[in-house]
C-alpha cells in the first residue's frame, strides 16, 4: 500500500497517480484522517480505474454499415443523375437528319441540295462513305428536307412519318451496296379536303370557338400520308356528329392555330406527341387552352366517336341485348313508367352519337336498347314485335298495346320526330316532369293556351297491378271513343259529346298516377276511408284503382283581390306564396267499370263545371315525387371533371408526363447538385468537434449558505403582522449557522 501517495496538506492524490484519469469523476476533495489515509486512498483509486475502464471511448473509425447509412441518399442521387446524364438524355436527343448531312439545322433546301451532292459525289470517288447504312440515313435526309412541306413540319414541329421506311430499308439492305437500292426511298403524298368540310384559318376560328356547343378539331398536313389515309374516316365522323357538335379542320401551316393547339416542351417548342393527324376537342361552354382535351387512341370511326360521345359530350351507351336477355332484362326489369324503344340492328355496331344524344334528352320518358337482326330469330321478331326486316325501331308503349314499328335507315330529325310522337304512353303517365305539359299541374299550365280558364283532368290511380291495368285499358279505350277518330254518336247517352268538345279543345286531358310512389298525392285527391287499397304501399291483396276528375279554374281578379286584403299582413302573404294559383274541385267517380257509365259520368261533370258557378277555393296540393334520380351523365361533364381533364385523363397523363421529364436535359444536374450538396452536409455534421461537457461539480461542497435562494419572501411591513408569531419559512433566524455535511466513510 505504500505506492499511493496522498498529499498531506491538501488532501488531494498526486497528479502522477490519477495521470489520465479525471478528477472530476469521483472525489474533488478528500478530508482524510491519518489513521485510514491509505486505505480509502486505495478504495477511490480502484472505483476511479473501473469507471475509466466502462468508459473508454471507441476508435474514431467508423463501420461500413454506418458510412453507407449516412450516405446513402447522395449517392442515390448521384447514380440516377448519372443514368440521366449517359443513357435517358442521349435516348432523348438523337441525331437530327441534318447531322447525317454535315450541316447546322435548320439549314435551306441549297443548303441541303449542295450537301448531299457533295457527300455522293465523294461516295462515288470513294473519299467519303462507305458504308451502305450511312449512306441510306443520307439519302433519306435528303429527299426529307429536300420536300418543302416535310421540312417544315420537322424543323418546326419535329415531325417524320416516314422513320418506319427507314428502319425496313436499312433491315433490307444491311448486307446489301447502296447502287442496288431503289430510289428514291420516300414518295410524295399531297391531297386537299373537300369544300364541303369547313378548314379553319385564324380569321374564322374566333367565330367557331363563340359557339356553345362541342367542338372538335383535327390538325392535319397536307403532305400527311397518314392524314390522307384517315380522310375518309374524318368525313365519316364529321357527318356522325352532325347536328351535336361542330367539327372543323387546320391545316399545320396555319402556325398560330397549328401552334396553340399543340403541345409545349420544356424548352416551349411546340409539338404532337402522336404525330399527325392530331385531334383535340373543347367541351360544351368552354373554349380557353385549359379546357382542351387530346385524343390519344386509334383513329378509327367507331373509336374517334366514341370517345367524343362518352367524354366530352358525356352522352350514355345504349347496350345491346340477346332475344333472352331483351325479354329478361331489359322488358322485366326495366322501369314500368317509361315508353321501351328497340333499335334492330343488321350491322351490330355500337349506337351513333346521335342516337345516344336522342337517348340522352329522351332519358325521363323512355328506355333504349340494341338488338342484333339475325336470320334464324326472324319468326321471333315478326311474330313477337310485327319486325320483317332489319334496321328497324320498336316502340312498346302501354302494356297489352301493339307496338310501333319503323322500318329502315331513320336520319336524324326523323328520329326526333318519332320519338316526339311516342314519348308518351297512350294513356300519359302523371309525373313530376309530365304534369305541366299534360295541363293537369295546379300551377296553372293547361293544354288549351294560357286564355281557358276552365280545364279538367281525368285520372286513374292505382298500385301496379292486373286491376291496374285492367282500368288503363279501359280509359284508353274511353279515349280513344272520345278523341276525333271514335264514334260519338255510336254511344247512348247524347251527354257525351260534352266531354268529345272539352278533349278535342285540350281542355280535358286522360292520365294515370302510380299511386304506391305518389302517396301524398294519391291520399290528397282520394279522400276516402279505404284509399290505402289504392294508394301508397301494398298493405294486402286488395288493390283498388279508381278514377277522379279534377276541374282547374283560373282567376287572376279573385287571386289579386285576395292578397291586396291583407298588403301589411306578413304571416298572410307568406301563406299565400305556398297556395296554388288555380282552384281544384275534385269529382270521384263510384260506378262500375263500364265504358258507357264512365264517358257519360265524364261528360256530365264537365258540363256540370263549365255551367255553374262553383266557389273558388284555393289550396296546396303535394308536389309529385320524381320517379328517377338522374344518372351520372346527365349532370353535365362541367359538374363532374374540372375544366381541361378529368381524373382518369390526369391518371392516363402520368406516363408521359413522366417520359417528358426523362427528356429534360436539367434534370440530371439538378439531381447532380442535390447530391453535392447533401453529401456535402452531411459530411460537415459527422466531422463537427463536439464540445466537451462543463465538468461536473455537484460533488464539491457549497460554502456555506450557498444553497439557500437570495431573494426572500418578504410580507408587507404592517402593523397588522406585528403580532403574528414568526414562521421557520418567512425569515432567517438571527442566530442560525449552517451545519457542515460530514462524510460517513470517514468515521
């Protein structure tokens, strides 16, 4: 023990004991007696080289695993700006026809005349090329640039329709000497549209983008081969979208329009990325750059107007249907209320845009299908639907009605003129979208003109049913006696012919109200104890239609007179604005099923209402529930994409847009900088000195008094506190010392 020293004037080791060891850690100052001085000298000195021992600081040197974890995102970023910068930008920017000619781009046609004359004269001295590749890449640039219209569409727009050409000759003729080719390797294409397809120019192309409707636009060249092959297809087109949409053609040379319509690269030069021809549509009310949509598919007929039908215009499909399916699905299950319409096709080929636009604005009243003529289901068609040849058009209408059937091609306005004609059943159905231009609307919309005064309507309410339908056809058949093509004068009662005037003068109107979807409206007219065997859900097996007449009187002296009686009456005119203008008495009919009874109970009611004078009594009849919610087309492509694309057209643009970026020749040195500069950080934080901690001198004791805080709390002097005792935390006592910390170990 005799080898540790301790000084015995200051207590502390020697310095030459404790080299390398901090004080700091265990004991700044140790009081020592004489009779132990050794032993707790030895006691600190081996708790001092275990802690130095635990502690030992590790090699400066890093592992692999943990240079490669805080480098890793710069190198990333140096290896993909490096793919960037050796394969995708030179991938990006390969030689231009004017390098295999030796001449600046953009030269003239001299320029390039002189070039290639030179370059085959030395071939043919044998100073310059010699291989048969090199000299196919410079004839092709020379009958290219030599051709006025192909040069322009290259240099200003990078157009080459013709690399395919290039590719099969130099496959051919790989092996082969150049004299052996037959020149020349490109053959001029020219052709001019007909007057009849309107070319835009930008004179009248403000005039075309003022109209609202749809418009699409082909850019073309006239030096195209492939736009002269699809020439006929535009036409095709063109006549298909007559009538729903405008068409129109520019020609590339028209560089302002050629240029607008066209795409920007990241240098703002234009370009098509398909090639020519390009089409570009402008939806319905919108004709601003954001709001042109490219097409991107075939260009085929079925597939250009398809497209357009379904995108722009958003007009739905129309499916085809089998014998089985017709029946099944489309007759089973389709809705009741509406008129079914058949289009029998011998082609198979999907709906015209027109048609779709007819489906579209026809959607509230009927049902559209396809269906495919064929040979060995002709007894089906002739017997099931009086069809005998295909194309025809079907129309169902009524149950229990024979159907309507039109035979051959149908132009457009016949079309509309047919479904105008049909778009009702024979017995109209009362419905939301119905009831104004039926004349059976409290509102005070008639048939007969806004002068009559006086109209009726003659409805049949009821739950789908056999009884239902049982009570429709007879009312068809009361319809049908009264309107100019019956027989008046075939019936018993005389009477009658009052109802014959009030229908041929369209003040009388027949319908019929589904009386399960229309529950409010069916409770209101049928007051009666048992009206729920007519209206609203079916409760049992009863079902009970039945026939009420209703009488609308207008009288817009009596309607005025009312509101002036109480003008500063608030509650009175609000009141008022929920009553229906027009007066409703309401007549229902109680005899039997009989055609006879009830054209005359018709007749003598309206006589009844025409010749008396019947109070004017206002009320609030319920509104009609519309039977349809409207599909997803029909809320307009305005409300559903944004102005220029929608999401699935910004999904599709994803790869391109992603390609484009590929072909910008920043890109790799913005990744090459990034991954400097992070390198650079991160380099300068791993090799920044650490600043060594303050030492630790919680072990030294503190004069005395030091732990106790300076600032006092201090009471108010008063003379209310006088008295009050003194408290060991308001004051130091005047006689209090600080009691020195002994340490155990020393005893």
């Amino acid at each position: 023990m005799s080898r540790f020293r301790v000084n015995e004037k200051t207590g502390f080791l020697n310095d030459s004991f404790v080299t390398g060891i901090k004080k700091n850690v265990c004991i700044n100052r140790i009081l020592l007696t004489h009779h132990n001085t050794q032993s707790l000298a030895y006691y600190c000195v081996v708790s001092l080289m275990a802690t130095t021992t635990e502690k030992k600081p590790k090699p400066s040197e890093q592992p692999l695993p943990s240079i490669i974890q805080a480098y890793w995102l710069p190198a990333l970023l140096f290896s993909v700006s490096m793919f960037f910068q050796l394969v995708a930008i030179p991938r990006s920017f390969p030689p231009s026809h004017y390098d295999a000619l030796g001449i600046k781009p953009f030269s003239s046609t001299e320029q390039v005349n002189e070039a290639y004359h030179h370059l085959y004269s030395d071939w043919k001295t044998g100073k310059g090329y010699s291989s048969t590749l090199d000299m196919i890449k410079v004839q092709y640039a020379f009958e290219l640039l030599s051709n006025p219209t192909w040069k322009r569409d290259y240099d200003i727009f990078g157009i080459d329709e013709h690399l395919h050409v290039l590719e099969r000759v130099k496959e051919k003729y790989s092996d082969a000497d150049f004299s052996d080719i037959s020149l020349p390797l490109l053959e001029p294409t020219s052709f001019e549209p007909d007057q009849a397809l309107e070319v835009i120019s930008a004179e009248n192309y403000v005039s075309k983008l003022q109209n609202s409707n749809a418009l699409l636009l082909q850019v073309f060249s006239v030096g195209s081969s492939q736009c002269a092959q699809f020439y006929g297809s535009w036409k095709r087109i063109a006549s298909l979208l007559d009538g729903i949409a405008n068409t129109g053609m520019i020609e590339i040379g028209d560089l302002k329009l050629a240029t607008y319509l066209s795409e920007k690269k990241y240098t703002g030069a234009p370009f098509f990325r398909n090639g020519l021809p390009s089409l570009a549509a402008f939806p319905p009310g919108c004709k601003t750059s954001d709001c042109i949509v490219r097409y991107t598919g075939q260009l085929s007929v079925d597939a250009v107007s398809d497209w357009f039908a379904t995108t722009i215009l958003s007009l739905p499909r129309i499916s085809y249907y089998s014998i089985e399916s017709l029946a099944q699905t489309f007759l089973g299950k389709g809705s009741r209320h509406k008129v079914k319409v058949i289009f029998v096709s011998n082609t198979g080929q999907r709906a015209t845009p027109f048609v779709r636009h007819v489906a579209k604005s026809y959607w509230s009243y009927a049902s559209f299908a396809f269906a495919v003529w064929r040979e060995e289901e002709s007894i089906f068609w002739s017997n099931t639907f009086g069809v005998e040849e295909a194309p025809a058009i079907v129309i169902l209408r009524d149950p229990g009605v024979k159907p309507v059937v039109y035979h051959g091609l149908m132009n457009n306005s016949r079309l509309i003129d047919i479904m105008e004609q049909n778009k009702h059943q024979v017995l109209p159905q009362l419905r939301s979208i119905t009831s104004m231009e039926l004349g059976c609307d409290p509102k005070g919309y008639s048939r007969a003109g806004n002068d009559t005064t006086v109209w009726y309507c003659a409805v049949v309410v009821g739950r789908q049913s056999a009884e239902l339908h049982k009570m429709r056809e007879t009312m068809r058949r009361v319809q049908e006696k009264l309107s100019n093509n019956g027989d008046v004068d075939e019936l018993n009662d005389q009477t009658a012919t009052s109802a014959a005037v009030a229908l041929r003068e369209k003040r009388l109107t027949f319908a019929w109200v589904d009386g399960e979807v229309q529950k409010r409206f069916c409770m209101f007219y049928v007051n009666v104890e048992d009206s729920h065997d007519t209206c609203g859900p079916r409760r049992d097996i009863t079902d009970t239609p039945r026939l009420f007449l209703v009488r609308y009187k207008r009288n817009e002296t009596e309607v005025n007179k009312k509101v002036e009686e109480n003008p500063m009456n608030m509650f009175a005119s609000l009141a008022s604005k929920d009553v229906d203008p027009t007066s409703q008495l309401v007549a229902l009919y109680k005899g039997l099923n009989e055609i006879p009874q009830i054209i005359q109970w018709i007749s003598e009611t309206v006589r009844d209402g025409d010749s008396r004078d019947l109070p004017f009594h206002r009320t609030s009849t319920p509104e009609l529930v519309p039977e349809d919610v409207d599909p997803i087309w029909s809320k307009g492509r305005e409300q559903i994409i944004s102005s220029s694309r929608g999401v699935k057209q910004r999904i599709a643009t994803v790869p391109q847009r992603i390609n484009d970026l590929m072909g910008d020749p920043r890109f790799g040195p913005m990744l090459l900088l990034g991954a400097l500069m992070s390198f650079g950080l991160i380099y300068l934080r791993r090799n920044q000195p650490i600043k060594p901690k303050e030492s630790d001198n919680a072990s030294d004791p503190k004069p005395e008094g030091a732990e106790r805080s300076k600032l006092r709390r201090r009471r108010p002097k008063s003379q209310t506190n006088q008295n009050i005792p003194p408290s060991i935390t308001d004051m130091q006592p005047p006689n209090a010392f600080q009691m020195p910390f002994t340490d155990s170990d020393s005893e």
